[in-house]
C-alpha cells in the first residue's frame, strides 16, 4: 500500500501544478488556454514536447512488447522514432510555428483551411482526426488502471485507478490550459528519464546482475531468439519506419510546435530527442527481455506459462480461448512487477510514480481535442461571434470533461492490450495523414480535394482494417493466415498481432495510397487563388 | 551540393535502420547487450548527431527572419 500513498502524493503535486499554471494564466483569452501564449522557453519546450509523446506505449508497452517479442521492440518503436519523429519536427514543425505566428493558428485545421481555401472539407479533416486521437486518450486511462492497480497489489481495481487518472488528467487540464499541461509534462519527463535510471540499477541489482540472466536466455533455444530478430520478418520491420510519420501529424504535437517563443528553441528540441528516446526506452526493452528469466515471481511465471500454451496448443483452440491466452500472457504490467518484486517499497512508490508519469501523457491529446472543436468547430461556425472569446475557453473546458469521461467508460470494455490498440488504430491512421501537411507546405499544387480524397481514404482504411480483425480472429503465434493470395503469393493474412498486406503492416499501403491520391486528385482539381498560393510559397530573393 | 550532401546522409540513415546483418546474433555486447539492440542504441546516438547536422547547415533561417526580424524577442517565458 505504501506505493500506492507515494503514487497518490505525486497524483497530489501534478494537480497542484496545473492550479499553480491556472493562477499564473494572464487572462481568459483562447490563445492564453490552449496555446500558453505562445511563450514556452527551450527547456519547457523541449521536455514537454517529448513528453507529449511518450504515453503508456514507451513503458508499460513497451517493457510489455519486449517481454513478449524481444528486443526487436527497440529498433522497431524507437530508434526508428528517434531518427523519423526530430526530422519531420525539424521539417515541418518549423514552418508551422512560423505559421502560426505570423497568422495566428491554433490548429493544423486552421491551416489547412487557409492554405486550401475550404470550410467543410477542413471540418472533415477534423473528424477523421478527432476519431483516431481517442484511442490514444483511451490508452492513457487504461494504463493509470493497469498501473495503479499493480502497484497498489490489486487493492485499488482497475475501473477506481482508471476513474483516479482520468479526475486528475481533467482536473490540470481544465485548470490550467496549455501552461499546465506544459508544466506537468516538464515534471513527467524529468521523472521517468530518472525513472529508467534507477529502474535498471534496482532491477540488476536485484537479478544480481544481467550478465547471468543475458547468458542463460542466450543458451536456451525456447529463449535465445529474444536476443535476435529472428522471428521477425525484414517487411514487417521496415513497415515499422512508416508509424513515427503520425507523430507530426497528431494534433497535440503540431499544436505544440505553435506553443514555443522562439524559433530557435527547436534547435535543441530535435537534436536531444533521439536521445532522451534512447534513455527511456532501452532501459524499458531491456528490463522487458530480461523479466523472461525471472522464475519467483508467481504472475510472470503465469504469463510466461501462458504465452508457451498459446504457442504450442494455440493453432487447435477457439479464437476466443487463444484471446483469453493472450491476456493473460500480456506483458503491460511487467515492469511493474519487477519493481514489486526487486525494490524496496518506497523506491517502488516512487517509480511507481515515474510510470503514472508516462501513462498520464494523454493530457496533451485531451486539451488537442478540446482545441480543435472550440477553433475547428464551435468558433468556425460562428460560436466566438456569437457568445464572444471567454464563452469560447469555457466551452473548451467543458469538452475536456465530457471527453474524459466518456474515454473512461470505453477504457473500462476495451479489451486488448494497450499496444495493440495505439499502433492498429491511432499511430497508422496518422501516419497515413502526414502527406496532408507535407503537401500543405512544400506543394504548391495541391489541393483540397486531394487533401479530402486521402482523409476519407484514411478513414476507410482504419475501418476496412478494424473489420478485417474483428471478422478474422488472431492466429496462434507462427504462420499467418492467409486469406487471400494470388499465383502462390500472400496477398492479405491475418497475423497474430494484427493483418498482414503482401507481408508489409497496413501502414505501408495506408501512407502510400494517401499519397498518391493526394497528388493524383490535386493534378486533377483546381488550385486556390493564386494570392493564397503566394501566401504559402512567397518568391525570396 | 551541401544540400545534396545533407539528404544522402538522412537516406543513409535510414537504410542504414534495416541491420539485416545482425539479424540473428545474440552476442552480447560487453557480456551485457545484445549487439541488435546495442546497435539500434548507437542508431540513435547517431541520429542525435545527423539532427545537430542539419540544425547547423539546412536551418530555416529565411523563416526565423520573417517572423522575428533576425531579433531576439522580449517579453516573458513560461
């Protein structure tokens, strides 16, 4: 229980925080709520950016990835994040910044309709985002259930430390705007960059070091592909390069590049962020290969001992048995368990509070969301006009609440793993959304007709890739099944982590055909005023 | 052709993310870390370095200009 106190002081400090920003907030103007006045400092700026991107995918999913799959979980997720995400803040969050300040913006949807001159398709656009950014939000509450309930060794159950997180989340939110989520975000990264740190020493320390527990998982044959790829295709691994393309085209992080003073304080932002990936993730990847070793913690032998059933008996049960096995062989709370096992109680509080740190990371998609339908919605269609600004960042509030808990309820049924449902649904929708922006700004011939045909494309997609799933269950482990082929070619199978289209992830076809419809449908339709297209590309000398 | 230079090494990069060599060696760096992930840790390091590239030789400065004036601003930080 004495985590659990120490998690419900942090809990304490971060709501503290977002009251603190709420008293420092110069008035009442929307710009002030949802953009920090555009004011954010390097250090700010840096940390809480990256926490805007590290949810409870980079620890409790990713230890839980590792623990499952190896560390091919490190060059999947991360270093190929460390190099894609910096590149398209360099390229494309600069000149949104510059947007921004010269004209204005709050959301990409702003600028979107600007720069295309539309209305409607802009409120599209907004949609389609809106229903891929809920899914991250869900993941957020479901990790401060899952985490809260381990730490607190089952005391507190998943639907009361869900409800905790998601009433804390609003609460600094709707306090304070932007400047406390900024805060908050700053404080969050400063604690599980340490976190990693001391996690590892712990943890080591505890096994009685790794070199053992490396050799031994080397020497096993059921084990030693942990430390390889090998049960990796080379297809799925370079799908995985595409999914880092949705950072710069989620909302929370394109609203966060408006936040900054200055423009120089990207320098630092993307030079630094490879590495503060490579501090929080590789401790997390390593310390989830390594829980494979453990044998005396009685839940990890469970997963473990489930994981080998789905393997060996999977092909021959119910697709509803193998999914029972699956969650049972989930490894999100691994980390957690290692801490139970290895820390003392009070150090195991305070990292307990590292990861409530980065699972609370969707505060950022939440106040993205309550932006967007004040500005892309209830101001755009006359709500500021009529019932002026103030009503404006009330409104705002007011969605933040509703959001939240109506995310809480569908964390609540949802039921796989929080991995899962981030990479299927959220992370490829936006990746796939990306050559929207890329077109808005290095294009002069696009149009918002190809910007409409790869939104629909996109939502499309999503769906047609949700049923496929929902009508196709999971596999065991191993071969795929392949539901369509062509001269001995697999076309289309269902994996048992997701689908499969001619060996690549979804997001491979989804990125490229928003692509190509992008430019096709723009080479096709006609361009905006020739004032506009100048506004966007002015003639240096 | 600094330019040119500058988007080769981010396509080197990028190619170079796909390690097929080490595909199947578990061997463990310093008797520690597997030499994939011990690869794909230094990946980033790199990374860190290609970005500092591209911060001091392909920096915006035309946008910095028009929006700042080449002048740092006043005013308060939160």
């Amino acid at each position: 229980m004495i985590p659990a106190l120490v998690v419900f002081v942090y809990l304490a400090v971060v709501v503290y925080i977002g009251v603190f920003a709420f008293r420092r907030s110069k008035g009442q103007g929307a710009e002030d709520f949802f953009l920090a006045n555009r004011s954010l400092g390097t250090f700010v700026f840096l940390l809480s950016l990256f926490g805007t991107n590290m949810t409870a995918v980079a620890i409790l999913g990713s230890s839980g990835h590792a623990f499952t799959n190896g560390i091919v979980t490190y060059g999947l997720m991360a270093s190929s994040s460390g190099l894609v995400i910096p590149l398209t803040i360099f390229l494309i969050g600069t000149r949104v910044w510059a947007l921004g300040k010269r004209y204005g913006f709050i959301t990409p949807v702003q600028i979107f309709r600007d720069r295309w001159e539309c209305s409607h398709i802009g409120t599209v656009i907004f949609a389609v985002q809106a229903v891929l950014l809920v899914p991250y939000i869900i993941i957020g509450i479901m990790g401060g259930g899952t985490t809260l309930s381990a730490i607190s060794g089952g005391f507190v159950p998943f639907w009361l430390g869900g409800a905790v997180v998601a009433a804390v989340v609003m609460s600094y939110v709707f306090f304070g705007g932007m400047r406390g989520t900024a805060w908050v975000n700053t404080f969050q990264t400063l604690l599980f960059l340490v976190f990693g740190i001391i996690a590892i020493g712990v943890i080591g320390a505890g096994m009685g070091g790794f070199r053992g527990a490396v050799e031994s998982l080397g020497s096993a044959p059921a084990t030693s592909w942990l430390l390889t790829r090998e049960r990796i295709s080379p297809y799925y691994f370079f799908s995985y390069t595409f999914i880092p393309l949705s950072a710069i085209a989620f909302p929370h992080i394109l609203i966060f590049c408006l936040t900054a003073k200055r423009m120089v304080q990207f320098k630092k932002t993307v030079i630094f962020y490879p590495l503060c990936i490579l501090l929080i993730w590789s401790p997390c990847v390593f310390l989830g290969v390594m829980a494979n070793r453990v044998t005396d913690v009685p839940e990890i032998r469970a997963k473990q001992e489930a994981r080998r059933t789905l393997a060996t008996q999977g092909a021959r049960m119910e697709p509803a048995q193998r999914d029972d096995l699956r969650e049972r062989a989930s490894g999100d709370d691994i980390i957690l368990l290692l801490l139970q096992r290895y820390a003392p109680l009070w150090l195991a509080g305070i990292l307990g509070a590292g990861i409530m740190a980065a699972v609370m990371a969707s505060d950022s998609q939440i106040l993205a969301l309550s932006t967007m339908f004040t500005e892309d919605v209830f101001a755009f269609y006359g709500g500021r006009r009529r019932f002026g600004e103030s009503a404006q960042v009330q409104t705002g509030r007011i969605f933040v609440i509703i959001l939240t808990v109506l995310a809480y309820f569908v964390a609540l049924r949802a039921p796989e793993t929080i991995f899962e449902i981030a990479i299927q649904y959220a992370f490829s929708g936006f990746a796939a959304l990306s050559p929207l922006m890329i077109a808005a700004l290095f294009w002069r011939g696009s149009t918002k007709w190809g910007a409409l045909a790869s939104t629909v494309w996109v939502a499309l997609a999503v769906t047609a890739v949700a049923v496929f799933q929902q009508t196709y269950p999971a596999p065991a482990p191993g071969p795929p099944a392949v539901v369509w082929s062509a001269g001995g070619t697999e076309l289309l199978a269902r994996t048992s982590s997701g689908t499969s289209i001619y060996g690549f992830m979804p997001v491979v076809p989804m990125v490229l055909v928003s692509a190509f419809l992008m430019f096709a449908v723009s080479k096709l339709t006609a361009k905006p005023s020739a004032a506009t297209v100048e506004k966007y590309f002015p003639q240096r000398d | 052709m600094k330019r040119a230079l500058i988007v080769l090494a981010v396509a080197a990069l990028y190619v170079l993310h796909q390690d097929f060599w080490f595909w199947r060696t578990p061997y463990p760096v310093f008797g520690i870390i597997p030499i994939g992930l011990f690869y794909h840790g230094c990946f980033s390091v790199a990374a860190s370095l290609l970005m500092w590239l591209l911060v001091r030789h392909a920096w915006p400065h035309h946008l910095e200009r028009e929006v700042e004036g080449g002048a740092g601003e006043g005013g308060e930080e939160s």
